[in-house]
C-alpha cells in the first residue's frame, strides 16, 4: 500500500549504497520510465552550529547519535571532515533530528 502510494505521488527514495557508474544506472532506469535524481548532502555542514543549535555539548552530541567525540571535536576544529556518510547524518540530523533520534530507538527530548 505505502508503495503504491509512493508510486501514485511519483515519489519514490532508493538508497543505492555503491555503484560504479552512475551515468548507466540513470541511463537504465531512464529507459524504464523512472527519472533518478542523486541526492548529495551539502559538503560542509557547520557541525558546531547543529550542536549548539540543539544545546548539547560535544560529547552529549557524539554519545546522541553514536559517533566518537573526538571525530566531532575534529569536525569543529577544522581538522578532518565528515565522509559522505556522515554528512549524510549530519544532514539528517539538521532537516529532522527527531526522526533521526527515532530511527537510533532513542527518547525525544521534551521541546525537540
């Protein structure tokens, strides 16, 4: 039902984790009627300004949502940058953390 109605909306989101050439699956599924469009996070994410919009501190930050607190510390400083994974997150984190915070089966904060 839920992908049917996907269909009916012509709104349809696949996750394609690797693929060698790009230009031939968009080519393939183009020739199958479905016109793809790839999805790329923005490639700076201002990690700080994430956290601090949501008052955590770097380590409640990177216990929220699994990640090491020195790769966020890192991030902040300028001294590496999130992969396209992680900018994913990231992105997911700035458009709708409530879902994201869902998805890692964890507690909504009150006010979030």
């Amino acid at each position: 039902m839920a992908l049917s109605r996907l269909t009916d909306q012509r709104a349809i989101v696949i996750e394609v984790p690797m693929v060698e050439d790009r230009a031939t699956l968009v080519g393939e599924l183009a020739d199958a009627g479905i016109h793809a469009v790839l999805h790329q996070p923005p490639h700076r994410i201002d990690v700080k300004g994430l956290r601090e919009r949501d008052g955590l501190s770097q380590e409640e930050f990177a216990l929220w949502y699994g990640l090491d607190v020195g790769t966020v510390r890192n991030w902040e400083q300028g001294r590496s940058e999130p992969d396209s994974a992680s900018r994913a997150m990231l992105w997911m984190i700035t458009v709708n953390p409530v879902a994201v915070q869902a998805a890692l089966d964890r507690d909504v904060p009150a006010g979030a």
